[in-house]
C-alpha cells in the first residue's frame, strides 16, 4: 500500500523549541517514520516569551517572529526529510501548529480570540510541501475554547476497547483526556479539558534560581520541602474549580502570576520548586480523580513525563491507578503532541472534523484549519 505522509510540527507553552514528526497513515494507524526537534534560537524564544505579554509594537514583532518560526519549523522539515530519506513531493502536507502567544477563548465579545505566531504561507515556499496552520480559530468561532485539541488523537492512538483511559499531557500547561471504553454501550463521550500549570513555572523558576531551563527528572524540587502555607494559596486559584470545557495557557499561569502568590516572603528556592512540582501532581492528580474515577491507567506524554519527582508524586497521590508514560502505548511523550498535529492535518486535508465538542464546548464537529498550498 502506498505511504501517507503527513508532517506534524508542535512548539508550546513550555517554549523549549520544535518538536517534529513524519508519520505515515497507510496502514489505518499512526506510523511514526522520523523525530526531530530543534531548540528556538536564542532571540527567537525570548521574542516569543516576551509576546506573550502586552509591549511595543507588538504586530511587527509578531510578524518577524513568525517568519522566524517559520524557518526554524522548515528546518525540522527538512531534517525529518533528511533522516528518513524522503522526498518532500511524497508529503501530502506539513500540520504546523505556530507558538501560542496569547488564548482568550469566549472573552470580551463571545468568540473571544487565540493567537498563534506562525507564518504558514512562508513554511510552504521554503518546504515545497502543503501546509495547514490556524487550527484553533474554527473552534471557537462555534463558540468553543479552541483547546486543548489533543483529545481526538489520544483517543485514536490510547483509548481501549473494555477500559476506561486517561491521558495526560505535561508540557508548558497541563491537559488531560479522559477516554472512555470505546465499547461503552450508547457510544464514548471524551472529556478533555486544561488542568492548569504543567513545566511552565518549574521551568521559570529553574531558570530563574539555578540558570537551567528545566529540572532534569524533578531532581532539584526533590531536594526541597513542599510549602504547604503556599501550596494551599497556588491551589486557591479559581481556575482549579472551574468546571469543564476550560483551557488555559500563560495568559494566567506566568511569572507575573507566581510573583503575586509569592509576595515579599524569602523562601527556599528548593522548597518552592517542590511546592511548584507538587501543585502540577496535586492539581493533575485531582483532575483524575474527579472526571475520570473508573481509570485505571494513565498514560503520562508531554515533557514532564521525563520528570521521574513528578511521576512519583502523582503515583503516590493516584493509589490504584497505573502511572506510566506513553512509551509503554505507542509514542514516546516527546512525540505525541507533534504526531496529534499530523493527524489534525490530516484530518483538514481530508475535511473531517478535528475538534470534540464534548471537549472544548464548540456547538458541533468542525473541520479545523486553513490549508496553503505549495
Ligand atoms: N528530563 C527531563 N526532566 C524533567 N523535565 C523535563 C525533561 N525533559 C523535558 N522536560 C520538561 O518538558 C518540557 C517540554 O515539554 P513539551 O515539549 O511537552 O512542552 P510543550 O509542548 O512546549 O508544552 P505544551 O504541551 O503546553 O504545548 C521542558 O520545558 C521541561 O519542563
Ligand atoms: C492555546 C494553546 O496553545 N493551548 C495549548 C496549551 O498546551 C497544552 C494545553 O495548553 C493544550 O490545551 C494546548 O495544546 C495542545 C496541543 C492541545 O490543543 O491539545
């Protein structure tokens, strides 16, 4: 059977660069043929992270960024290409997410707005290859949240037929799907919706206090004590009690915010860091517990599933559930976010719906995305 080549490019709120799949969808499922990532140049990320809050001129910026990510998005094209040994002609098209800098679903005139920086037309010249980009725009526009748009796919690639499966993705933002057995009688309703903080403030906070984007397997918040005093005040966010559909992003979970829950106090820079791991575990692992309470698996992608504290915390917290990253179903958890972005492309290509309305609350099934030809 001839190949079905898609390319999926995902870079998001943890804003650690590219992640890059080629995937061929011939045989019915998900075969992911190459990987790549690439790490943002240096200006290119802090101009990405400064978008993300109001400045200067902010449309030209936003304009020369997403010229900027459109090449580092073709070079991880043309490093998937390369690795694979494949001829962009074969690539039916190139699904490329863009970097979120601001998402303000259903906010100040009912459709509110989500803006992802990216310059698909540009992505298209430089690839040779079709490319779909702007996929959260038609979601909301049916009055959905525009995310988290994962769901779909986790239940394409993880869902089972006799159990109930949950899903969580710990990137920047936390998100979690919640998929039913797909032999439920009267049919499977998927939930899915954002948790909250995923790596977004460890990683400020590693940055910060230890000069290192991240904490490698969770090892520096595991040196610390949690704060309860503060770890009582960060779960007192309202964004945690909020009911389903709900997304989130830096627009609330940012240094700004931390800063303001922190206040004039000298802490341990340790201690907080625990306490920052502990509120992702605590708010994930409730999450869990409250929507998806007959799982007895979850399968763990994103990032922060090579956060072994991490994982150890939402295994104490979760008795009775099997925590374990996706490696062990299907994709490595680096993988499943570009591959997601494939599958939607495919899905445009095709003009099947991409988005769950029982997910982001959009009034139906929609097909997502504009497409921009080679
Ligand atoms: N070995 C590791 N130990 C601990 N954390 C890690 C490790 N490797 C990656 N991470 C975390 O994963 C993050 C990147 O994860 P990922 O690429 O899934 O995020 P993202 O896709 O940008 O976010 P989002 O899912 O919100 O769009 C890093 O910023 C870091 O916090
Ligand atoms: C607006 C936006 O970019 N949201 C992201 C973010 O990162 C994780 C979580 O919040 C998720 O809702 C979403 O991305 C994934 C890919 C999604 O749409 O499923």
């Amino acid at each position: 059977m001839a190949a079905e080549l898609f390319i999926g490019l995902m870079s998001g709120t943890s804003l650690d660069g590219v992640d890059g799949v080629l995937a061929d969808f011939s045989g019915g499922r998900i075969a992911v043929q190459a990987y790549a990532t690439a790490q943002f140049p240096v200006t290119l990320r802090a101009e990405l992270l400064a978008l993300n809050t109001p400045g200067d001129n902010e449309l030209h910026r936003a304009a020369l960024a997403g010229n900027g990510l459109a090449r580092a998005y073709a070079g991880v094209v043309a490093q998937l290409l390369a690795d694979s040994g494949t001829d962009a002609k074969a690539v039916t098209a190139v699904g490329a997410h863009g970097q979120t800098v601001r998402h303000r679903p259903l906010e100040f005139d009912e459709v509110g707005y989500t803006l992802q920086v990216n310059n698909p037309s540009l992505l298209a010249e430089l690839t040779g290859i079709d490319v779909v980009g702007d996929f959260r725009s038609r979601d909301l526009a049916a009055g959905g949240q525009g995310a988290p748009l994962v769901p779909a796919f986790h239940r394409a690639l993880f869902a089972r037929a006799d159990e109930t499966v949950a899903v969580l993705n710990i990137g920047g933002i936390s998100n979690l799907s919640l998929l039913p057995a797909t032999n439920t009688v009267g049919g499977a309703t998927v939930l899915g919706f954002d948790c909250g903080p995923g790596n977004a403030l460890m990683d400020h906070w590693c940055q910060t206090n230890q000069g290192q984007p991240f904490d490698r397997g969770g090892q520096w918040a595991a040196s610390g004590q949690v704060l309860p005093a503060l770890l009582s005040q960060l779960l007192a966010d309202p964004y945690f009690a909020k009911t389903p559909p709900k997304s989130t992003g830096r627009d609330l979970f940012n240094p700004t915010w931390l800063a303001a829950q922190l206040g004039t106090t000298t802490m341990a820079p340790a201690d907080v860091q625990a306490t920052l791991t502990e509120l992702t575990a605590q708010v994930c692992a409730a999450d869990v517990k409250s929507y998806g309470k007959d799982s007895k698996l979850l399968i763990v992608c994103g990032g922060g599933a090579l956060n072994d504290h991490l994982l150890d915390r939402l295994r104490v917290l979760l008795p009775g559930i099997h925590v374990a990253a996706s490696t062990d179903h299907g994709l490595p958890p680096q993988q499943v976010e570009a591959a997601a972005f494939a599958w939607l492309a495919r899905a445009t290509v095709r003009r099947e719906a991409g988005n769950l309305a029982s997910v982001t609350g959009a009034r139906g099934a929609r097909v997502l995305g504009a497409i921009y030809p080679a």
